[in-house]
C-alpha cells in the first residue's frame, strides 16, 4: 500500500479529505509523528481515512498505521526536497489547484454546490490550500527525481509477467479507440464586430461610474467568475493566455482596458490588486456566436466528408490530417488520447457522455456523427467519431496487452527503488511517533520507530 498510496495522495486526497472535514465538526487535534522538522497531525489522518471512505474503503483495523506510514514516507520527501531546493512556480501551483477544484466541482454538481457546501468562496478555498498543494507539488518533483529516470527492458516485462501468480494476472475490460474529426462554425466579421460593440458599451458604462462587479454578474459569459463579479484571483504571467496577461500585467489602478480578444473570445479587464508577480483582476468575457447558417454548412461539411471517407475514397485517419480543426489530434490522424493513462485505449466509462452515447453502439470501422460538442472554450464544434478498434473483455496477455503490462513491471521496479530510498533516509532521519502509534505493523521491512 505505502508506495501507491503516496502516489495517489500527492495528487487529490488531501486536499478533498480536508474538505470533508470542513463540512463536519472538527476532532481535537494533536502530534502523531515527527519527521525532520515536519509534523503529522492526528487530523491530517482522519482527514485521509475520511476521503479513503467516501470512495468506497472499508476501514480495517490497522488502516491509520497504514495512513501514517504514507505520510511518513512524504515527508521525507519533502525534507530532501527541501535540502536539495526543489521548488515549483506559482503557475503550476495554480493549475494544479485549478485542477483539483474542477475535480470536486464535477463531483458536486456546481462551482456554486461547492461554494455553499463548504460556506467559502473558490478563492477562499484555493488560498486555503495553496500552501498544502505547493508542498505536495515539491514532494511529487522529489519523488520524480529518485525514480522518474527508471526504465524496464523487455526480458524484465517478460520476467514480470512469467512469475506472476495466475490469480494475480489482471482482467482487461472491453477497451476502444476512437478517431474524431472537428469542424467549427465560421464566425462572421459581423458578430465579432456586434460582440465588440456591446462590450465596449458595457466599458463606457463602468467608466461612467457603474460597478465594474455588477455588470460581471450580469453580462459576463465566464460562468467561473460571472458569480464572483468576475474576479480571477492571483495569478501568475504564465497561467495566463498571452494576450490576456499583456493586458493583465500593463494596467495601473483601477483603470479598465480596452476590449481586446483572446482564444476564449473578447475581454475587457480591471486590476484589483498586484502581489509580487501575480495580479489579481476582474474580467467581462463575451463570446462570439456562431449563425445558424454557419452552423448547417459545417454539419454538412462533415456530414459530405462522412460519405466519402464510407466510400473508401479515402481513410479516416488521411482525412483527420487534411480537414480537422483539432491542432491536439491532426498529426496522428484523429486518434484520441485518454488523458488518464497517456495512451489511446479507453474503457467505455472513460469516455466523455457524448463520445459514450455515440460509441457504445457501434461497430468497428463505422463513422457516427456530425456530433454537437462544446470545446474548453465553450465554443460549439461539430466532430466525426470512428471506431478504430475494440477488443474483448480478456485476461491480459503479453501479447495484446505489452504496453499494460510493462507499466505493472515499472510500477513494481519503482516501488522497490523508493522503499530503498526511504528505508536508507529513514536511518539517517529524526523520527519520533507517538506512543499510541509505536506498534504499528507497517508494511516495509524495517520499523519506522527503532526499539
């Protein structure tokens, strides 16, 4: 459990275990170990057995040793990270927060679920943790840097899977690959001009003494921070797009920019404050419409390029190259990559509601589709999906099964290479455990506590 539980826990579940926490009564909190100059709190494990429950963990009677053991093993990571000054910027501290929250937000329904549930606002949340995520980010780095250079050979994958006990080889479930083609609505000179003339309606009227936070609530279309008055938070150069931090990082007092355009549509924007090299700004976001008219003639488009690719006139994965908008899949022919895993295989509950809906039916080889989707950007696309392949539920085997197989083997080789590594700091590290915890039965060959 130590080394996969460190994994896990430097991505997500503290952080969602602290919220748990907060929408309960707070325990009395004490020491339960030392490790160098960091401390584990008593709360610090019952928030981690508390998130460990809510995705469905049964308890069992030594799971706080096991809890303990991994925040153990964390913080010597964090002690060596901080001798060899590893360090992380704020633009990572900041998506990964970004990160995390959209992760409870999809878990809870609404940003505005979130924000009543736990009677905070986002930025308060975000500044709650972002100490918390900036250490678990330097931990990560730590770890990357003892193991993150690990390889295995293919006599090593082969030796792997031939001393694995039958019951121990895993089911692979029915996997898919998917190729997509993307077609936007041209948007018209017209509605870009429109668009720009009402925001610069609603700028003349902010500086003709109208609250700047009240025509966000009312006409802004970022649904992230309309609520807020449009309010962004701290934030770095680099977690801005290019054009949106020119403006973000030139504007003095309250002053308010003119209408300018970014990939998400035109803004206008208005400095709250400046920290150091982060500001924290409020912004109107108005985003182009494409016509009804250009939404038919890019269905038709791909619903044309659908026929000829049934024809054979040409492949799917030619044509993604030639004719899709999607920069993210066009030079590997429209393939999709699964996000989770690196990879282009999908488990059918991987896959997105529309792509699922679309696919779950389909044989290999067929096109479905012209298929209305919504970007990052919330911009409105038409997409093409072809089922590449799909494989049978099966054991898994090194023959259609390699790639998995040889993370297992790396996974393994890893875990052994950082248990020497923390067996190794562990002797040459100030530890103390509390006395209720000294006869814990942890899971690495020698005892965190020396008798």
């Amino acid at each position: 459990m130590l080394i996969k539980k460190i994994f896990s826990f430097l991505l997500l579940t503290l952080l969602s275990g602290y919220l748990c926490l907060n929408a309960q009564e707070r325990i009395v909190d004490r020491i339960v170990a030392v490790v160098g100059n960091s401390i584990i709190l008593q709360s610090e494990l019952e928030n981690q057995l508390m998130q460990m429950q809510a995705q469905g963990y049964v308890p069992r009677s030594n799971s706080r040793c096991q809890v303990l053991e991994d925040f153990l093993a964390q913080k010597l990571l964090l002690n060596q990270a901080i001798v060899d000054s590893i360090e992380v910027t704020e633009a990572e501290v900041e998506m990964e927060l970004n990160r995390r929250l959209q992760f409870f937000i999809q878990q809870i329904g609404s940003e505005e679920k979130l924000e009543d549930y736990y009677n905070k606002s986002i930025l308060e949340i975000k500044e709650d943790f972002r100490d918390i995520v900036r250490d678990q980010l330097i931990t990560s780095y730590m770890q990357d840097d003892i193991i993150g250079s690990v390889r295995v050979t293919p006599a090593e994958v082969r030796r792997f899977f031939n001393n694995m006990d039958e019951g121990d080889i895993p089911f692979i479930p029915s996997q898919v690959q998917i190729r997509k083609i993307v077609s936007y609505p041209k948007l018209s000179e017209a509605e870009n001009f429109r668009v720009r003339q009402r925001l610069n309606e609603i700028r003349q009227r902010i500086i003709n003494g109208e609250s700047f936070t009240t025509m966000a609530v009312l006409y802004s279309q970022d649904p992230g921070s309309a609520r807020r008055g449009g309010e962004l938070g701290y934030m770095p150069r680099s977690a801005m797009t290019p054009e949106f931090a020119n403006v973000a990082f030139s504007l003095r007092d309250d002053r308010v920019s003119p209408v300018f355009e970014t990939e998400y549509g035109f803004h206008i924007v208005q400095l709250i404050d400046r920290r150091g090299d982060q500001v924290n700004v409020r912004h109107i976001l108005f985003t182009p419409e494409a016509t009804e008219q250009a939404k038919v003639e890019a269905k038709t488009f791909l619903d044309s390029l659908g026929k000829v690719i049934r024809t054979d006139t040409i492949s799917f994965r030619a044509a993604a190259r030639f004719y899709t908008e999607d920069d993210d899949t066009r030079m590997n022919g429209g393939l999709l990559i699964n996000p989770e895993t690196g990879g282009s295989r999908f488990e059918l509950d991987q896959l997105s509601p529309v792509n699922y809906e679309a696919v779950r039916d389909m044989k290999v080889g067929e096109i479905a589709g012209p298929i209305e989707s919504r970007d990052r950007q919330n911009r409105t696309y038409y997409k093409l999906l072809y089922l590449d392949s799909q494989t049978a539920p099966h054991r898994a085997n090194l023959k259609d099964d390699y790639s998995y197989i040889k993370e297992m083997a790396l996974a393994e080789k890893k875990q052994k290479m950082l248990q020497e590594w923390i067996a190794e700091k562990r002797s040459r590290t100030y530890i103390r455990i509390d006395e209720a915890y000294r006869d814990c039965g942890f899971t690495t060959e020698e005892e965190w506590v020396k008798r």
